[in-house]
C-alpha cells in the first residue's frame, strides 16, 4: 500500500461519478495521441530512464486524462519502469512527471498519498486476516484506527471478501489474495490506482470477476491505470489507451466505443453465419475479415441493422464498434509490424 489520506469515504458513494471532456488532436512525432480538455492525471515531459545497457524510457510526453487508461506493451516496454517513477520511487535520468497535477520530484510522498497501488508481486502477509491487513493499510494512510476498520470491512465487501474477511490470507486462492491487493489500494479512498497485472494468475472466472470490479471503479469516479499484457483485458475495461514500445510512445488515445455511422465492425461468439443470412434479409451489406463482419449502410443506420439482425439471428456479441480492431491488430499497426 502507497499512502493515502483520511478523506470522506468513495466506497460507497455511488454519487460521485467522474466526468470526461475529451478532443482528439494530433502529435508531430509520429505517435497517436489526443489532447484533453481537463487537467491529467499524469503529465510526463521527456521522460527518459538510461539504465546505461538499456534505455527503458525515450523521451516519453504523455497526458493521461481522468477515467480508466490502460498501460500495454510488450516486455521490456518500459511500462514497470514508469509506474515506478510515477511513484516516486525512481528517479528519471532527464524530464519530469507530474501526478495529480504535481510535480512527483517536487513531492513524491504527497503524492502517494493520493495514489493508491496494486502490485503484480505476491506480498501479502499469509498470518494475517484480510479484515487486519486492509486495516493496517488503512493506518498505514493515516486513517484513525476505528476508522480503519469500518473503512476495512467496507473495501472488502466492495471486493466480494466481506464474509471471508476474518479469514488467513495464507488460505486464499490466487483470485481472493489478488481482491485482497486491490482492497488494499482504494482503502484509503485515492484519487488514482496504479494496477499492475491484476488479471494475472487468475482463472476465467476470477479474471471476469476482477475485471467487473475494475470496471466498476468509474462508478465510483475512481481513476484508474491499467499496466497489463493481456490486451482482451484492457479492451473490456479501459477508455484511453497508451501504447508503449521500446521504450517510447506510440500511441495514446481513446477506445472508440460503438456509435452510430454508415460503417459498424462485429464480431460474435461462434459462427457468424446465421447473423450474416439475418443481414441479408434485411438488405444490408456485409463484409468478412475473419471473424469481424464489417457492415455499412448507404443511410447511415448501420448499427441500428446491426443491432436488429442480431436480433433475429440470435448472435452473440463478443465485440462491437465502428471500423472494429483488435487492441492487439492496432498495437501491431503502430508498432510497425
């Protein structure tokens, strides 16, 4: 657990919901980015890390905006180095971060007072109850003792731990130690998480169990980054994306989500045949590239037919959206291959 302040509770306040003003722009270095109307979470301004063998970080400017962003690359990106220097807890070789509208060099630990964090490590004390760990996090912040433990039962039932919360650690499964970690990361009500990983280990269940309760952050007005490899996980979670690759930024942008137009993308689970035939009776044209189904309309009602004939054929949707990719496809395109 990273700091935290004895601010009122969000556990429970459904009425605290985050807004987002967004507008896409463009970046001269060759990197997709969009400029935001709102102040960012994180602002990074060259930020380069030369470890002397390996240059982690490459003159990195990046805005993230309020919301749930996902962190992806591939190993080696420089995604762990830079939530580590968004911590405070390195120091970058050239440029500047500023967290929360803060510079993190001018005051890292006030910082991680506001920021609450979930490691990809195992580092849970296994002769601990859950009730006495998230509690002891919570003191840890500076949250009175009493407080503590009313703010501990309340993180725990929000994590779907509230009836094993007296429980040893040591006792649970992979996915209930992995609620655990993330109990301990909003229990003291932070204005950012930084999660690394949280899918990792988990089986499909526990994996969609966690990625509901990530989802459920933007409910709450909880703002959220996401580092993680699994790219189906940051599609089904995330609003804003940032790619990195070598080290440097090559793209940070919005996940379109579905909207109306003359050209839609669907892909559904099982054989897109019945959805197709369903299609074509209604008169639309429709294309397949492998499992995706791009359909257009001359009247600009391409969702709407889309959404009937799923209807009528019964489908179910894996994904949709419009000019529809995977996170993976576009990771590949801007990477270059």
């Amino acid at each position: 657990m990273i700091g935290g302040s004895p601010g009122a509770s969000l556990i429970l306040d459904e009425g605290l919901i985050r807004e987002d003003d967004s507008m896409t722009d463009t970046d001269t270095d060759g990197a997709t980015t969009v400029a935001t109307m709102t102040e960012p979470l994180i602002r990074t301004t060259n930020l380069t890390q030369d470890y002397g063998s390996v240059l982690a970080l490459d003159g990195l400017d990046i805005e993230i905006p309020p919301g749930i962003t996902g962190l992806v690359g591939a190993n080696g990106a420089g995604k762990t180095t830079l939530l580590k220097i968004v911590l405070g807890l390195l120091t970058p070789t050239l440029g500047t971060v500023s967290v929360l509208g803060s510079l993190v060099s001018e005051n890292p630990i006030g910082i991680r007072e506001r920021i609450g964090y979930m490691p990809e490590d195992r580092c849970l004390p296994l002769d601990q109850t859950a009730a006495d760990f998230v509690g002891y996090a919570a003191e840890l912040a500076g949250i009175p003792s009493s407080e503590a433990r009313r703010r501990s039962s309340e993180t725990l039932y929000l994590v779907g731990l509230h009836d094993e919360r007296f429980r040893y650690i040591g006792d649970f499964s992979t996915g209930m130690q992995q609620r655990v970690k993330l109990a301990q990361a909003i229990v003291h009500d932070p204005e950012l998480v930084l999660l690394d990983e949280p899918a990792s280990g988990l089986d499909p269940k526990g994996r969609e169990q966690m990625l509901d309760l990530i989802t459920r952050f933007g409910e709450f007005g909880i703002n959220v980054v996401i580092s993680s490899h699994i790219l189906e996980d940051i599609e089904a979670t995330c609003e804003w994306v940032v790619m990195l690759d070598g080290g440097k930024l090559i793209r940070s942008a919005p996940l379109e989500p579905p909207a109306e137009g003359d050209e839609v993308s669907v892909e559904v689970f099982g054989d897109p045949g019945p959805l197709i035939a369903a299609l074509a009776k209604l008169g639309v044209q429709a294309t397949v590239e492998g499992p995706i189904v791009r359909v257009t309309s001359d009247e600009g009602q391409a969702f709407e037919c889309v959404r009937d004939a799923l209807a009528i054929s019964e489908s179910s949707v894996r994904r949709l959206g419009v000019s529809l990719s995977s996170l993976e496809d576009l990771f590949l395109e801007e990477a270059g291959g």
